[in-house]
C-alpha cells in the first residue's frame, strides 16, 4: 500500500515521497469497483451454469472482501481523523 503524503499543502508527493489521500482513496474505491463487478459477473456466470472454476470465484469473492474491508479502515481513519482536527483548541 503506498503510503500517505504529510506534509504542507503546496508540497508535492514528489518531494514527499509519497502518495496525497485523495489519490490513495480513489485508488482504493477503484480498486473496490472492479472487485466488485468481477465478483457480481463471477456470480451470474455460476448462476447460469457458465462457469466450472470455482476457485477463481473465490479468488475474486476474497478480493471484494478485501477491497471494502480497506476502503471502510480508510474511511474510519479519515473520519477519525477529521472528528480530532476538529476537537483541537485554538
């Protein structure tokens, strides 16, 4: 997982050597798309008898697991991180 850019906000994630949170969520909710198109076609091919691989269905069922598990952890830290920033004293 590439890692998060902290620093200002005119810094560029080449400079920091990493990724902004945008970047990193989008990246992750893409990712949980095509996950999640791949398990829904896995399941209709099952459904209607088109598929014998059971296995790549469950590859492609553990990747969405995985995929929404990852963007909830990003979106709770985010939130988590929002609720702090905003309890801070001025």
């Amino acid at each position: 997982m590439p890692t998060v850019q902290s620093g200002s906000a005119g810094e560029t994630s080449a400079q920091s050597g990493g990724l902004p949170f945008r970047e990193v969520m989008q990246q992750a909710v893409q990712s949980l798309q095509e996950s999640q198109q791949a398990a829904a076609q896995d399941t209709y091919d099952l459904a209607y008898g088109n598929s014998a691989d059971l296995h790549t269905i469950m590859i492609h069922s553990a990747m969405e697991t995985t995929a929404v598990e990852t963007v909830v952890q990003l979106t709770s830290r985010a939130v988590s991180a929002y609720k702090e920033i905003m309890q801070m004293q001025i």
